[in-house]
C-alpha cells in the first residue's frame, strides 16, 4: 500500500509518496493553480500515479497541507462576518491591545477590522468570570440581528459573549436562533473555537474562523470530489498548525486552525530527519515562492506557541513557533523611493511567477537573480519539464536594477541575493539568537525549492556551522505530513493560585478534557490501542501579564510537586531567573489528544557507484564578487553515491530544487541520502 503527502504551496504544489512495503519515497511536483488548488493536487495525483504504476486502490492514506486560509486572511478575501457580541463589547475587535509594534514608523497601519462596525450588534446578556448568569441573553435581539444579517446578505455569524469560556450555554442559544433565521449561515462560537480568557484574542480568532469557513469548506468539497474522481478510496486528512492531523469535518468547523498548515508539517519532518541522523538541534529554513519560514527544532523536537498574528489578525491557537517573512524565490526586486534597492515582501507568485519562467512575468525576481547567475539551471528546471528562459531574466534585471544603478548584471544580481539573505538571517536571529539560543549548536536545516540555493550564504552570515540538505527539499512539506499523527488540542481556562489544596480541583479538569479528547479520537475512528493524551499547564508568577507551557506526566491528585518543578525549570529557561517566594498562577489546562499514525519508517537510501557518475556537466556560475565566475560541476543529486565527499564549488540538481555548496565547502552524503555541508570550521553532530 501507499501513503500520499500533499502541500500545496503559493508557487508549487508538491508531493510524496511511500510504499509501505519497501520504504521507497518517491516525489513530485507540479505548478500550483490559484483559482482553484484543488486542480493541481488532481493532476499531481493522477500523474504521480500513472509514473509509477501505483492503482488508486492501492492508496491507503492521503494528507494534505494547504495554504488557502492563510491566503484568505492575508488578501482579506474572506466571507462576510457579522459580529454578535455582549453589550458594550461592540468596539473590542477595533480597540485591540494598543500594542504597537512599530512604534516609531508612521507609515504602517493596523489591519482593516475585519468585522465592519455595522455588523457588530450587542445584545444584552451577561456571565461573569465564575461562568454565574448575571443578566439574561436577550433572545429577541439576538433573532433581530439574524434577520439583519440575512437581508444583507451575511455568510458568517461569529457569537462571542464577555465569559462564555467559562459559561457557553448563551453562546450556545443564540446559535440556535441564528441557524433558524439563517440556515445557510456558517456560525463560529468563542466557547468552541477557543474557550480561553482573554477576550480580544478569543473574539479575533472566532471572527477569522468565521471570515475562512465559508470559502474553506466550498474548497473541501472540491478537493473531496477531485479525490473521489481519482477513485482513492480513504478519506483525506489536513495538517493543522500545530503539526497534527485532522479530518475533513473537523477543518470545516476550525478551519483557523490550518493558517500554519504547510509549514508545520516541514517542521515535524525536519524533526523526524533530525533524530533520525543524530542532529537533534535544527534551525529550520523553508524557502518557497513567496515566503521564508523559519523554526526552530531543540532536543529533536519543535518549539510550540499560542500567540501569533496572521497579515496583522491575532490567532491564538496552538501551532508550531514559525517565524514568516515575505522572501521567496517569487520576492519581487525593486527600488524605494530614495533608490535604494529592496527585496520582497512583494511576490510574483505562481502567476505571472519570475521572468526567466516565462509566464508573463514583468519584474525581477530572486529567482532571476539565480537563473542570471546560472547557479539555477538556465535551461530546464523539474528535470526538464519547465523552460527557462534565461536572457530574458537577465535583461529585466539589467533594465529594473542594474542600469538605474549603475551597476553590472551580475553585481545587480549579487545584490538582490545578498539582501535576500540578510532579510533570511534577521528571521532566523529572531527565533535563535534573541532568545537565548546559541547558533553555533545547530545545524541548518534547508528545504523548499529555493532554501539549498541560500542555506550556505545564510548560514555563514549567522554562524551556523553545517547545512543539512535532505532528498528532494522542494517536497519536505509533503513528506512531513507523512510523519504526521492525527491530534487536537483542547483547553479550559482556570485563573487560581496553584496549590497542595486546591490541586484536586485541576486534577478534575484535567479528566473533563481527557474525556473530551477520548471522545474527539473516537470520532476520529482512531484505533483505542493508537491513542494518546499529552498534558500542559499555562502558569505564571502572581503578577505577571503572560505565561509559560509546562508539560506534565501526572494530573492526578499527586501530581503538585511535579507541576512546581517544571514550572521553576520553564520559567528559568524562558526568563533566565525563579522567584521562589512568589506565588504561581494557573490560567489554562491543555490537553491534546493523538492519534497515532501508522508511518513508512525513515529508510536508509544506498546509492552505489563514483561521484563521477553523477556528473551531468560544467557551466560558469557566478560565485561573489571575491571569486566571480567559476567553472562548476553540475551533478545529478539522486546519482551522488552514498558516503560521496567533496569540496565546493558544486551545484547538484534534483527535480524539485537545487543546492549550491560555495567555494572551499567540504560536502558528504549520509546514509538517508541527506547531503551535509560543512563551512570552513564547521563540524557536524555525527562527527563529534
């Protein structure tokens, strides 16, 4: 049998495929379609198929990561929400948290509210903290703002009421109102997207939830039937942004919860990779056609967060800690104001996409800078299944950037690569250096099409010591979603002191939300013996504005004493300090239910015969100005036998990417096929 992994990217979509029986992977990769994702997952499916003779029956599960409510936030195409809120409460979606994060650049603004005022209506009803009724829901107010939003012609209702994480049931009523008045209406309840105090952020995430549901589930359906058309049998299931699986019905209801799909699943992959080969310590470096995703990857497994914002929106559900920039091999070049040469956030996408692709594109792009400089094949790319025009890549970067410059071609290129990785290094120092980590220790891990042709300039400008360059980089998305167990998360807020006393009362929350989760996998169909229960606390010190996650192996009436030392233990590993006299605060129970999937192990890959072998040919690539154009070798990377060493400088192609090792680089290929680069002094774990 067989195991599809699916991402669907801004410029790309790709895909992996396991035999479960022999271990063997094999990759794909077509051009993304926009207007409608699903097109691409069809065509990649149906040919990947064909290729290697591999009968629909024979596929026993497909996971998909896809990017459409990211893109629906951050091009603000979402569906048409309105807003029922408690009484007073109509402005808390436009007031925010008054943080500014740009504080002294007056050129950038917040976000539209994604709600308009209009469509935010208060009703009278009120609970308080405790989850006490204090004032009634007013029912017909609530039918009113129904009827008013149908004549409108509204496709979401969001319903958020001051408390109702601790106390749903007006919540719960007034959707029942709603769906009578407007049957068609996709509504979204803070009490089930995120029952969680903090209201700003829990009415913000419900809206987004609300804002892509619409769309999200019109793409489901359409997916569903592309994949029904093929004749596969199994019910897909989407990656959300914490890593984990979920099915199709549950997306439909949080569809929010996939605004970090895609790039979770390379993480988790990276992950697997890493512990796999003895680099347990990874900085992961995704870059993409529009975008570079950045994370990092500590004692084998990935950094987790719940606060983050989306094109501007707080979401504030729990996700792998990705750090976004706009710099992608479709990042536009252009010149500012003053002329000064900038890169990104502007993408060209995969329509029109780069010049040298020869869709229509206008304007300079990375990608031209790397067919200019013929460190991309300036021929071919996708083993030959995509032309490249090359002479017109480097006459639109002579016109837009050289010439107004005053520059040759090939500084003009230099330059927009080089201030591509500055904007790459600043991100990875984000998720590093700023909070205490120590670059020197990790190794930096490179996928996506574009992240082998930047990882070695990046990592010599972070001091980062190896580059690691799994198989076909262009699909590690895909193929993380291969290494993917299904999983929710479920929270419950509860502000008390933490305490011998009162623990009895956490550990009855902690079985309401195991209950919760056993229920949620049975829904799920996961087999009893493949299910998993994974326990957290969010505490602080008494006074404090925010917390820190502390896992737990005990819930039970004895577990305090472990709870407390791990709390002391995170809390110097955040803050770099303890205040032992102070008292803790607990705010949110977690627990996140797994389900166990059955994963094609990570197979060892031997490849036989001379590093000569692999040669496809030479050609001049243009190396920096301090060694210019050098005579490289071009190598077949699925050729380069196992155990290969040699020094840079070598660009190997493989079809979904290719990777440049610089100048007096030693590079090696391990037993899984990973190539491992090494800068001048760099060692790699597997050496020391």
């Amino acid at each position: 049998m067989y195991r599809i992994g699916i991402d669907v990217g801004g410029t790309f979509t790709d895909f992996t495929m396991i035999d479960e029986d022999a271990g063997t992977v094999h990759f794909h990769k077509v051009p993304s379609t926009p207007h409608d994702p699903s097109e691409a997952i069809a065509a990649g499916i149906g040919q990947m198929l064909e290729q290697r003779g591999v009968s629909p029956a024979q596929v026993s599960h497909v996971g998909h990561g896809t990017t459409v409510a990211t893109n629906l936030i951050i091009e603000r195409k979402g569906a048409r929400v309105g807003l029922i809120t408690t009484h007073g409460f109509r402005d808390v979606l436009e007031i925010g948290r008054q943080t500014r994060p740009h504080l002294y650049d007056y050129s950038v603004g917040k976000p539209p509210v994604a709600v308009p005022r209009e469509f935010r209506i208060e009703v009278a009803e009120r609970v308080n903290a405790a989850g006490e009724v204090l004032t009634p829901l007013d029912e017909a107010a609530v039918r009113a703002a129904a009827e008013r939003y149908a004549q409108a012609g509204i496709e979401a209702v969001t319903i958020c009421f001051l408390h109702a994480y601790r106390n749903p049931a007006h919540e719960r009523r007034a959707a029942q109102i709603v769906a009578e008045v407007m049957p068609q209406a996709y509504i979204s309840l803070s009490s089930d997207v995120l029952p969680e105090f903090r209201e700003y952020e829990r009415l913000s995430t419900t809206v987004l939830n609300a804002a892509v549901g619409p769309k999200m589930a019109r793409y489901l359906e359409r997916f569903l039937q592309r994949v029904r058309e093929l004749d596969i049998r199994h019910e897909p299931h989407t990656i959300h942004s914490n890593g984990g699986l979920m099915s199709i019905a549950t997306v439909r209801q949080y569809p929010v919860r996939t605004c970090l799909s895609g790039p979770a699943a390379g993480v988790v992959g990276a992950a697997a990779v890493g512990r796999a080969i003895g680099s347990p310590d990874l900085v992961t470096f995704d870059v993409g056609g529009t975008s570079t995703d950045v994370s990092l990857v500590c004692d084998g497994r990935p950094l987790f967060t719940s606060h983050r914002q989306v094109a501007g929106y707080p979401v504030k559900t729990p996700m792998v800690d990705i750090h976004v920039i706009g710099a992608g091999g479709g990042s536009i070049a252009w010149l500012d104001d003053a002329g000064a040469l900038k890169v990104g956030p502007h993408s060209a996408g995969a329509v029109p996409g780069p010049v040298g692709y020869g869709r229509g594109g206008q304007e300079p792009t990375i990608t031209d800078a790397e067919i200019a400089l013929q460190r991309l094949n300036p021929v071919a790319l996708l083993n030959g299944r995509m032309p490249v025009h090359a002479q017109a890549a480097r006459q639109v970067i002579e016109q837009r950037v050289a010439e107004p410059l005053g520059l040759g071609m090939e500084a003009a290129a230099e330059g927009i690569l080089r201030i591509a990785a500055a904007n790459m290094s600043r991100a990875i120092r984000a998720v590093s250096t700023e909070r205490g980590y120590d670059l020197s220790r990790f190794a930096l891990y490179a996928y996506g099409g574009a992240g082998p042709l930047h990882a070695a300039e990046v990592a010599e400008e972070c001091g980062i010591p190896t580059v690691i360059v799994p198989q076909e980089p262009g699909t590690m998305c895909a193929r993380g979603i291969l290494l993917s167990d299904i999983s929710f998360d479920f929270v419950r807020s509860e502000i008390s002191l933490a305490s011998p006393d009162n623990w009895s009362a956490i550990s009855a929350i902690f079985e309401e939300l195991r209950a919760q989760a056993r229920d949620w996998l049975a829904e799920e169909r996961v087999d009893p013996a493949l299910r998993a229960c994974h326990s957290a606390i969010d505490a602080r010190y008494e006074g404090q504005n925010f917390e820190v996650q502390v896992g737990l192996d005990d819930t039970g009436p004895g577990g305090y004493a472990e709870f407390a030392r791990r709390f002391a233990e995170a809390h110097e590993r955040e803050y770099g300090y303890t205040v032992d006299d102070r008292k803790v605060q607990i705010i949110n129970c977690r627990m996140q239910a797994v389900g166990q999937v059955v994963k094609a192990p990570l197979a060892p890959r031997h490849v036989g015969g001379a590093l000569d072998d692999a040669l496809l040919g030479r050609r001049q690539a243009y190396f920096g100005a301090g060694h210019g154009w050098v005579d490289t070798p071009v190598y077949d990377r699925d050729r380069v036998p196992t155990g290969a060493r040699f020094t840079g400088p070598a660009l190997l192609e493989e079809m979904s990417s290719t990777t440049v090792v610089g100048v007096g680089h030693q590079a090696s290929v391990d037993e899984y096929g990973n190539l491992i680069i090494r800068l001048q002094g760099g060692t790699h774990e597997q050496d020391r």
